[in-house]
C-alpha cells in the first residue's frame, strides 16, 4: 500500500485514524498534531517498528489507547506523544 514517506495531516480535526495507516510500509514521519485524536488503531505499532517517527498530541484516551501508548513510549525511541489536558 502507497510509498509516502512523509506523511504530515495536523490540524484536519481528525477523530480516528484508520487501522491501514500501519499498512504504510515506506512511511518514515507520521506527524499527527492539532487533531481530535482521542485513540490510535494498534496498526500504529507497525509504524514504530519500522523505525517511522510519530508526532501526535492526545487528548482524553481510553483505558486500551493508554496501554498502546505506554507500550509505544517504552519499546519506542521513535515516537513523541503529546497528552493534551
């Protein structure tokens, strides 16, 4: 799926972000900031693994979106998360 390698979608007032976007395998830098994420699709760990840096801001999370971002930030040094108040 798709050869982006920079993939920049802030300020778009995003809600979700689909379960494909881990299906991007040439993706690089994900940068997600100024949205209305309130979760992340677990596909979003794909892209950490394949040494993708991800940028997003979070607002209130659910007790399953925490537990994928603990995850992220501790098996991650790619990622930078944000958390909105």
């Amino acid at each position: 799926m798709g050869s982006f390698r920079h993939l920049r979608i802030n300020n778009n007032l995003l809600t979700t972000l689909p379960e494909e976007i881990g299906d991007l395998e040439s993706l690089r830098s994900l940068v997600l900031f100024e949205n209305k994420l309130s979760s992340l699709p677990n596909s979003i760990e794909n892209l950490a693994k394949r040494d993708c840096n991800i940028n997003l801001d979070l607002g209130k999370i659910d007790k399953k979106t925490k537990k994928l971002v603990d995850i992220l930030k501790s098996n991650y040094n790619k990622i930078c998360i944000c958390m909105k108040k």
